[in-house]
C-alpha cells in the first residue's frame, strides 16, 4: 500500500508561519551569482575546446571526433563536479557544518576561474583549472542546498516548495544571464576574459553568502562518529536512505537527457540555419538560453498555481507524482532533437526553431524534476542526513554525466558503441528514458513515504 505525504501543505499548525525566513534572499542573491559562475563557463565550453584545442583548423574531417573529445571532457567535468558533493555533504554535516564549508570552497572556486582564465591556451593548465572549479563547485553545492532547508521549522515547513521555487529561480536567472552574456564576452575579448569573468560573479557569490552570516540558522556538525552511526547503523536513518536511494536510482537517465542541452545541443546547433528572423542570427552558445528564460517564466506558474490548484480541487500533486511526469516530458524533447539530427544526417540544414523547441520542451521537464528533487532530497531524510541526501541528488547528475563521457570516449575512439553517432544517439537516449519511466512507475508505486521536518523552536 503507498502512503504518500501530501505536498501542500506539510504542517497544517494553526501557528503556521506566512513569511519566508530573513536569511532566503541572501542565499538566493548568492546562488544567482555562483550559476552564472558555472554556466557562464558551461556556456562556452564545448565549442572553445574544439576551436582551441581540438579541430583549431576547422578541419571538416576532423569534426565528429573533434566533438566527441569535447564532449567526454566536458562530461568528464560535470561528473566530477556532480560527484564532489558527496564529500563536501559528510565535511559539512559531520565536521564544519555547512556555512564553512560553503565560505571555504567558494575561495577555491574562484582560484579554479582564475586557472582557466590563464592558461586558456595550455591544455594540461586547463585541465588543471577544470579541476579546481569542480573541487569548489562539488564541494559547496549539497550545502547550499540543503542550507535553504535548514532555514525552516515546523512553522515554516509548508512555505519549503515555494522556497525551493524560488532557489531554481536563481538558478535560472543566472543561468540565463551567463549564457547570454559569456559567449558575446567570448566572440568579442577572447577566452581569457570570457573565463574570468564567472571568476569575478563567484567571488560575488561568496561575499553575498558571507553578508548573511548573522541571519542563518546553523545546524551544528554532528561530528564523525555519530554520523556514521546514523547513517550506517540500522534504524530509521538506514531505512529512509534505502528509499531514497530507491527514487534516486531512476534520475540518472533524466539527466542525461538534460545535460546533452549545453554540449552535444549546442555542437549540433553550429551546424544549423540559426536566422531566427531575418537580421537576428544568435550564436550556437545562446540558442539553450531560450530553454532557460521559458524556465523563469514557468517556475511561479508551477509552485504558486498549476501545484496548489490541483492541491485544492484533492489532486495529490506528490514528489514523485511530478518527476514521473517531467521524465515523460523530457522525452519528448529528445525526440524532438532526433529528428533535427535526423536532417542533418540526410544533408539538410534544419532551422534552430526546432532546437528551440526542443529546449522549452526539455525545460518543462527537468524543471518539474528539478525543484522536486531538491524538496524531496531535503524533506524526506531525517537531521543527521540532509546534507548528504541532497548529495546524493547531486550525484545523480555525476552518474549521467559519466555515463555520457564514457559514451563519447567509445564513439571517439571507434569503440563497441561508436555506431551511436548521428541520430541514433538520440534515439538509443530516448529508449533508455521510456524504460526507464515504466521501471520508475512500477516500483516507486510500492514505497512508502515519511517526511522529516525541523520542530518548532
């Protein structure tokens, strides 16, 4: 029997709190600084690596190996970044807490920029600076995420959807703004610029997160022994993991879909008839912007009125309810660029509108995931795991991205799956998300739920 914990609200206390807590709009301000840092760098990356390092001669015979190399090295970052939090979640929750460890690694974050910045023409130099940025990024992100939580009570808990809305907001926001902006600073003063400055917005995000040190709720580490018997010993620690991990185990192949969006979706849009109008002809780099602004316009739509609507009229908009739904929608975006793929294989020049298509589409989707997963990570483990929990989300995105790396590493070397070139890339990625959706049906309708919520002070 499934006993799912309704969404809205999550405490039904006569002494619920109406206002989101003081401490929300720094974290917001820095997490709109630290997206612009990563996606301004993600934003030109692919194509930087084939035109520096890779195919700098533009050679046409050289170009789908050249794209696979950049693709696996992008993906390559991504994972690592992806799969950092993990540590930096037990340094926070059992060691540091999360406000140093956030302070920290956002100093080494900004070094990791200034790496890129300076050997934008030395390959191992920028490996090296690749590597740092994933440190602090790695680092930082499941506290930062499960710091928002941290900021609320029982009072407050019914208001955690609507400040999760707002955090992918930021996310959005400086997402969309980095991706408009670095590929112009990118075309117009070259690399060393356009990668120092999402060097110049990290340092901003760590000043703002530092500007709010008196007005955060801090839980206190809960040092190494304890955490490791909670999380490791049996109880409901160990069996609130194991359902997570449940649910975790079936995003990897979301993510897969939506990180193809800022590599392989924007080598694919060089090749397309980008005049979306006569006289306005973007760059490949800013053709994924428009899936993010759709993003901006769509998040307050979901969590202030298609969520608590259907709330109100007994629709049991649940966690997982809403990332089946998103699977189903990003699939039908992959589909979308499939067949763009598709012409182009056959010598046709395709028009972007399809690209753009495809990214509201997959924005739909992942966004619908995306805030869930953040809220579900956080809601549904008990104290001594949160940090780790939202980890553990994170890594699911490492996992797509490994996955996707080592795809391109076989396709650019000529191995075992290199006949997944072209479009039947797509389409072997929009199978892998139709099981993967019936699988998730099937089990996640057996689980049952328990939320963990903060009490009132």
């Amino acid at each position: 029997m499934t006993d799912f914990s309704p969404t809205y609200p999550i405490t039904s206390s006569p002494e619920a709190e109406t206002r989101l807590p003081a401490a929300l709009p720094f974290i917001i301000g820095s997490e709109v600084a630290e997206r612009f840092s990563y996606y301004g760098l993600m934003a030109i990356l692919p194509t930087f690596l084939v035109g520096q390092f890779f195919n700098p001669h533009a050679d046409a015979t050289l170009t789908a190996g050249a794209e696979a190399r950049a693709n696996e090295l992008v993906h390559s970052f991504s994972a690592l970044g992806y799969a950092l939090p993990v540590l930096g979640a037990l340094l926070a929750d059992w060691v540091l807490g999360k406000y140093r460890v956030i302070l920290y690694l956002s100093l080494v974050y900004c070094g990791g920029h200034a790496l890129l910045s300076a050997f934008n023409g030395e390959l191992l130099g920028f490996r090296l600076g690749l590597l740092v940025v994933a440190v602090g990024m790695g680092g930082i992100k499941s506290s930062v995420t499960a710091n928002v939580g941290d900021q609320f009570d029982a009072r407050t808990a019914h208001l955690l959807p609507r400040a999760y809305g707002w955090f992918q907001l930021a996310i959005d926001v400086g997402a969309a703004t980095a991706t408009v902006i670095t590929p112009l600073l990118y075309a117009h003063f070259g690399p060393a610029v356009a990668f120092g400055v999402p060097g110049l917005l990290m340092g901003t995000a760590a000043l703002t997160f530092w500007a709010g040190r008196w007005r955060y709720v801090r839980v206190p580490p809960t040092g190494l022994r304890a955490g490791l018997r909670q999380t490791l010993g049996a109880g409901e620690g160990r069996a609130a993991l194991r359902r997570i991990l449940t649910v975790f185990a079936f995003v990897p192949a979301l993510w897969m879909l939506n990180e193809q969006g800022s590599s392989e979706w924007v080598l694919q849009a060089t090749h397309l008839n980008r005049e979306l109008w006569p006289g306005f002809r973007p760059l490949a780099e800013q053709l994924q912007v428009v899936g993010i602004v759709f993003g901006i316009a769509l998040n307050p739509l979901l969590t202030y009125g298609l969520y608590p609507a259907l709330a109100r009229r007994g629709v049991r908009v649940t966690p997982l309810r809403r990332i089946g739904a998103g699977m189903v929608v990003a699939l039908l975006a992959v589909l979308v660029v499939g067949g763009v793929q598709r012409g182009l294989d056959a010598g046709l020049v395709p028009s972007a509108w399809w690209q753009v298509l495809a990214y509201c589409v997959l924005t739909a989707g992942v966004l619908t995931v995306a805030m869930t997963g953040l809220e579900y990570a956080y809601t549904y483990a008990p104290p001594a795991l949160k940090s780790l929990t939202t980890a553990l989300w994170l890594l699911t995105i490492a996992v797509a991205n490994f996955g996707l790396s080592r795809l391109h590493g076989s396709i650019a070397g000529g191995g075992w799956l290199a006949g997944l070139h072209g479009a039947n890339f797509y389409w072997f990625s929009a199978a892998l998300m139709a099981v993967n959706v019936a699988l998730f049906g099937l089990i996640t309708s057996r689980l049952r739920q328990r939320a963990y919520v903060s009490p009132t002070p």
